[in-house]
C-alpha cells in the first residue's frame, strides 16, 4: 500500500471536505459530501455517543444512500449543523425523492469541546451556520490539526486536531480516513513524544519519530472529566461495496483507532466511525478486496488520528499544550 497523491480523504475520486470554524468559539464543523449520493454504514464502540440520522445506515433501511456526512464539535449542540448542512443541499436540488419533495440524508457526529476555554455564551446555536459554510467550503484540498470540528479538541496530555490520510491497494482500490480526535486516551506513548501509531507511519507524516520503547501500562485513570472525551471518523473507498459491507469496514476501521489511541472506546468516549463507498470500481474478488479494505481502513484511521495530533497549532488560551509546543519548535 503506498499513500494517495493528497494524503487526504479526498483521494477516494469524487470525494470533498469542507471545514469551518470560529476562533472565539473554540469549535468548528467539517463535512463530507460528493457529487452524487453514496453508500454509507456507521459503527458505534464508545458508550456515549450523540448522532443524528445514524439507524437509518442499517443494511436494512430504507434509504441506500445519503449525501453527506458532518462532524461537529459543540456537544449535542453541535448536532444542529446537520440542518445547515441539509439546508444547502437543499438548495442544490440535492435529497432523497419523496414525490416532488427532495429531503437531502446528512448523518452526523458530535465531540465535546464545551469546556476548552471558548465563549459558549451564546443566544442562537451557531451551528446551522456553521454546517452550511462548511459544506459550501467542500473541495479537495482541506486544512488538518486545529481546523474544523478539529478545532478545539484535547486529548489526555495534547491538543487533538483534525487528521486525514489515504492509501492505494495493489487493486488499485483507493482507501482515506478522515478523524476528529478528541480522546480521553492519548495518541503520544506516555510523556514521550513518539505517537503509539508510528509502526504504520508512511514517510514522516507524523514526524517521522519511530517507535517509543514500550512503557509498564498501569491501569489508566480519566485525566478528563466525564464527557470531555470522544473520537469520531470517516473511511472511505472508491470500491463498489453493500451497506453491509460498508458496515464490515467501519467495524474493521475501529481497530486503527485502538493502535493509535491508548485507552480507546472507553464508557466515557463517544467512539465512532462512519464508512463511505462511492462505487467508482467494482471489487475484483470479493472475500480478498473486502479483506484488504477493512485493513487498509484500520491503518489508515491509524495514521489519521496521529496526524491530528501531529499538526494541532498552538493559540493562545490553549488549555492543553500542542505537540509542536511540548516537544519540537514549532514554526
């Protein structure tokens, strides 16, 4: 597997994200959207969740198709920017038909960043907003670090971030991962620099920093408090794939969470991950291609998440140190 020309998510052809954000806020909202409506599953590991439109992604729902995907900060506040969301690709004609009414399909996440040192004191949720600029900022370049619904996320020792990356099979099948990483665990090996992802690291995309000697694991105490804690993701492939397939390869992709967040899916985390099948190219062997894409999915999550973290920019009031500012200049 070599990464994507991008690196990004929007490798998988067809693909865009769109992110914004409010500096006095401390929050943003990234969306996922493409030309035409796409497969999607979702799977859920994390024991406090706050989604919107996710049971209608089971194999045997109505509805095949949705047009685009948020990611949100903002608590279940943030769960509103699926209306800015819907609003614009209502505009654009864009929805699943019901007669002569169009009613656009937008699962979506949220992380808690509630309490990271931004102005809440708001009168009207600014989410809507918020939602509709991002989905109109949808290209194929996008920011990652602190950006989007990345933009005021922790960790439980770092500033998370937004993180993306994308691998090419030897299919020719193209996987990316896209990742808001909000964790009560933590992405670095104890108070070292060195990222418990660095194993599937491509080039130096995190730093190229190699792995860190393996520290005695106590049992892990919640440095956060309850509810501050969450990492939500997308994977994505261009391959022709089921609903139920689709929902293999989320189930599949948690495991790149795992290796690259220590602990992962805790009672008090809100872990997710949605998949994404465009269908651009047919699957040439159906037990090896599904086989390779949950791994590919998994590693690619991996080196996502690390990224996040890796490119999260220190701002002043921050209330957690950025990577670049414990353990490198950052310039």
């Amino acid at each position: 597997m070599r990464p994507g020309p991008r690196n990004l998510i929007t490798d998988v052809a067809g693909l865009r994200v769109g992110n914004t954000d409010d500096p006095a806020l401390r929050s943003g909202v990234t969306v996922l959207t493409a030309d035409r409506p796409f497969v999607a599953a979702v799977h859920v590991m994390g024991g406090a969740p706050g989604t919107r439109e996710t049971d209608l992604l089971a194999p045997d729902r109505l509805v095949q198709e949705v047009d685009a995907i948020f990611l949100s900060g903002g608590s279940a506040f943030g769960l509103d920017a699926g209306t800015g969301v819907m609003a614009g690709l209502r505009a654009m004609g864009r929805g699943f038909a019901v007669g002569p009414a169009r009613v656009p399909i937008v699962p979506g996440a949220i992380v808690f960043d509630l309490l990271n040192g931004g102005d809440k004191d708001w009168t009207e949720s600014p989410y809507p907003a918020l939602g509709r600029a991002a989905l109109d900022a949808a290209a194929s370049d996008f920011s990652l670090g602190t950006a989007g619904a990345g933009y005021g996320a922790l960790t439980g020792n770092l500033k998370g971030g937004l993180g993306s990356a994308s691998c090419i099979l030897p299919s020719g099948i193209t996987v990316g991962a896209l990742a808001v990483v909000n964790a009560l665990g933590q992405a670095t090996v104890g108070e070292s620099p060195h990222f418990w992802a660095a194993p599937f690291e491509e080039g130096q995309e995190f730093g190229g920093l190699g792995s860190a000697p393996m520290l005695p694991q106590n049992a892990p105490l919640p440095r956060k408090r309850m509810g501050e804690a969450t990492t939500i993701a997308i994977v994505a492939t261009d391959a022709t794939l089921t609903k139920t397939q689709a929902h293999r390869m989320a189930v599949a992709a948690h495991d790149g969470m795992a290796r690259a967040l220590v602990p992962s899916h805790t009672p008090i985390d809100g872990d997710l991950v949605f998949s994404v099948a465009t269908g651009g190219k047919a699957l040439n062997d159906p037990l090896t291609d599904t086989f390779q894409l949950g791994h590919a999915a998994a590693t690619c999550l991996a080196r996502a998440i690390a990224r996040a973290v890796w490119l999260a920019q220190p701002m002043p009031g921050d209330l957690q140190p950025s990577h670049a500012t414990r353990f490198r200049q950052f310039d």
